[in-house]
C-alpha cells in the first residue's frame, strides 16, 4: 500500500522552488527553510496532502508575522479567546490612518494643545445622553482600579457577597479593589442581599457602593438583588460596573443591563468594556457625573492606564460608523438569513465529494455577557477530524466539535467571508 509520506517532495527540492526565492531575499534563507520543514511535518501527521506542501509553506511566509486572522466559526459572538469584538471596516481604516502622526492631542485650529482623544469622547457622550462625563482608560478593570485609586484609598467599598466575580484569568475584584487600598464591606449572601443589608453597612467610612453585573455567571432559585435605584438613596455614590458595553437597551437582550439606564436610575458612575457588545476596541468606558468623572481623569494613575491613538480612532470610528460585526451578528435572522448560507455552503462542499451537512445550530453571546442566554443558528457539519486541520490551515477556521462533528456555526462569519470559508473546507487533505 503506498504511503503518501513518500510522497513528500524533498526539502532541497522545495527550497528550489521559484516562488520561494522572493522570501529568500525578503526573510532569510532560514526563516524560509522553517517554514518549509514545518509544512513538511504537517503533511507527515496529516494535514496536508503531499502535493499541497509547497503551497502550506508558501502560505505560512505570506501570512504577516505575529498575530493571525482566523474565521470564528464556533457560534460564540463574542469570543474572548479569539480577540472579542472584531472591528468593523470604519474602525479598521480609522485605525490605519491613525497609525500616523495625528492630532490625538492637537487643536489644528489654535496650533495649541488639546484633550487627549476629544473626538472619541464627544461620540461616546453623544451616545449616552444621561452622562455628565466621559473617559477611556484600557480596559473595565483599569477603569474600576481608578473608581478605587481615586474614591476609596483606606476607605471601605460595600458590596453584595453574591457579586464578587471573577473575571478572566483567574483576576478577582475584590483583589482588584484591595489592592487600590479599597477596604471591602460584603453584605448579604451568595444567594440573597437586602436593601436592608446595605442600609446596615453604610457608614461614614463608605466611600461608595458597587453593583457588579454578573455577567459571566447566573444564579438562578432562591434570589435577590438590589437594583440601582434603590441604592441610590443610601447618601453614597453608587459605582454600577455593567460589564458587557451595552450603551442603550438591546431588545435581543432584556436582562443585560447598559449605561444609559444604569445612568438614569441615578448611578453616580458606570463602568464598561469597549470590545464586547458595543463592538470596538478593547478599552474601558467610564460615565457618569463630570465632576467625579473629571477627578478619576485627574488622578495620577489615570496616565498609567490611559489609551493610546490607536484605540481612540477605533472607538470613535465605532461610536459614530455603520453597525460594527458584533451587532450585525446578534441581528441576523437565523432561518431567513443563515440558514440559505448554511444550505449553499454544504450543497457546495458536498458536491466536491466532502460529507458537509446543513444543521440547525445554538449560538451564544460570549465574552461575559448574557449567559445562558442562546441564540439560534445554523452550522455546516463536518466529521469531527476536520477541526484541527481546519485550525491549522493556510486560513485558520475555528469551529467547535460537538456528537462526534465539526460544527461551522455562520452566526459570526460575515457573509462576505463564505467563499473563504469554503476554500478551506476544500483545501483539506484527503
């Protein structure tokens, strides 16, 4: 029986080929060399055919170095693992134009200096009307760290027991908070807090009280929580930390809080991430009353997590743009628009022989936000040893295995990225 592994041409002879000689001059013979052996090895386990090795080599050196683009097929909108919220075109060429010297800081008009990033901060206050005051530092963390830094060094931060996540990383929020000097107050239980308990709490060492959203987690049975409003008359400011992004009400998604309301039920400041569900870069959003808002800009520490150019052309380019990808994917209409995908997609690999299947899939939000909230979709099925190939292809495609299949779940794949999608389906070895 012959093994395809003889026919693995040589690597003498892939160096020769010609259309390896432009990255020979460009990248050294080594680094060419690399990715010549490595395209071998893949061939060897598997993952590409013999007479594809020198096409995986070639496609290995053109990709740009550092991080790659893959397609996120997995069905999770917001997938932390896979850089969340991708940008949308607006945001990208804001960002490539950007990349420049800018006026990040500069009034062209008076040839003077200017605040940092106005144009992103007049867009973010335009979108939330409620908010007295608007700042960007890098992330929902560094924003809650300056909360602390600036309002409760040796003072005390009442929270509900049932609220002190873990986010990513193993990184805590009560840790988060200690280590700003924040003493922490817990009140009430895993299951079950009280106005009451609150009430009992405050104190003249309270500097404020935080509302964490649960967002990555649910609690479900015997409950109770403690809204915003009903805070707010404790004589303390109340920090709302709404976790995902959502700036306004999301009709797909009732239970997940944003800052607009938060702001309105009287919340002194809310805290927010920029790549989840608003869709832009990964920044942390925080709002509420100017002059709070101004003396967490002021602080010393708001210069150790400010943002860079970069991030305040994506967010404003987010802010005032078309709808970016994160919320074209939450509005897509799984049976009126997917599932024609799904349909031509399969219909399309299976004719090149491969067993591809159109099926009805479950999708989900991602990146902390909705939990157990699902979102029905539809997916090409694949026999579940096409996963790893598909991860390591020339166009990396992520899917997610599930009864023994590759799912390929459309809900996040932008429709203008099907044909990519099916060339690497049709580009596994065989």
């Amino acid at each position: 029986m012959d093994d395809p592994r003889r026919r693995i041409p040589r690597t003498d002879a892939l160096l020769a080929d010609p259309r390896l000689a432009p990255y020979v001059g460009e990248r050294g013979r080594e680094a060419v060399k690399a990715a010549v052996l490595d395209a071998q090895q893949r061939a060897r386990a598997g993952e590409v055919a013999p007479e594809r090795v020198a096409d995986a080599a070639l496609a290995a050196l053109a990709a740009p170095p550092g991080l790659r683009p893959v397609l996120n097929a997995t069905g999770v909108v917001v997938h932390t693992n896979l850089g969340r919220a991708p940008l949308s075109a607006a945001a990208r060429r804001a960002v490539a134009d950007a990349a420049g010297t800018t006026d990040v800081e500069f009034d062209l008009a008076t040839g003077q200096r200017a605040r940092r990033g106005r144009g992103a901060l007049a867009a973010l206050a335009a979108a939330v009307p409620a908010a007295g005051g608007v700042h960007v530092v890098n992330n929902t963390a560094a924003a809650l760290l300056l909360c602390a830094l600036a309002l409760a060094p040796g003072r005390e931060v009442v929270v509900s027991r049932g609220e002190l996540v873990e986010i990513g990383d193993g990184f805590r929020i009560p840790e988060l908070l200690e280590s700003a000097g924040a003493r922490l107050r817990e009140v009430g239980t895993t299951n079950r807090t009280h106005l009451r308990d609150y009430e009992a709490a405050v104190g003249p060492a309270t500097a404020f009280v935080l509302k964490v959203h649960t967002s990555n987690y649910r609690v479900e049975g015997f409950t109770a929580e403690v809204p915003v409003e009903a805070l707010t008359g404790l004589g303390v400011p109340v920090v709302a930390d709404i976790g995902s992004g959502l700036l306004a009400p999301h009709p797909l998604l009732p239970d997940e809080p944003d800052a607009d309301s938060a702001l309105r039920a009287g919340a002194a400041l809310v805290t927010a991430s920029g790549d989840k569900l608003l869709g832009g870069p990964q920044c942390g959003l925080l709002l509420g009353q100017a002059g709070l808002v101004d003396r967490l800009r002021r602080h010393p520490a708001a210069r150790a997590v400010r943002v860079d150019k970069l991030t305040l052309a994506a967010l404003e380019a987010t802010l005032r743009g078309p709808a970016p990808p994160v919320a074209r994917a939450l509005a897509v209409h799984a049976d009126d628009e997917l599932r024609p995908r799904a349909e031509a997609l399969a219909a399309r690999l299976a004719a090149a022989g491969l067993p591809a299947r159109a099926v009805p899939s479950s999708a989900r939000v991602g990146g902390g936000g909705a939990p157990g909230v699902e979102l029905a979709s539809w997916a090409v099925a694949l026999p579940e040893a096409c996963a790893g190939p598909l991860r390591t292809g020339a166009v990396p495609v992520v899917g997610r295995t599930e009864r023994g299949q590759c799912l390929l779940d459309l809900r996040a794949v932008d429709p203008a990225d099907d044909d990519a999608l099916a060339r690497a389906v049709l580009d596994l070895p065989r």
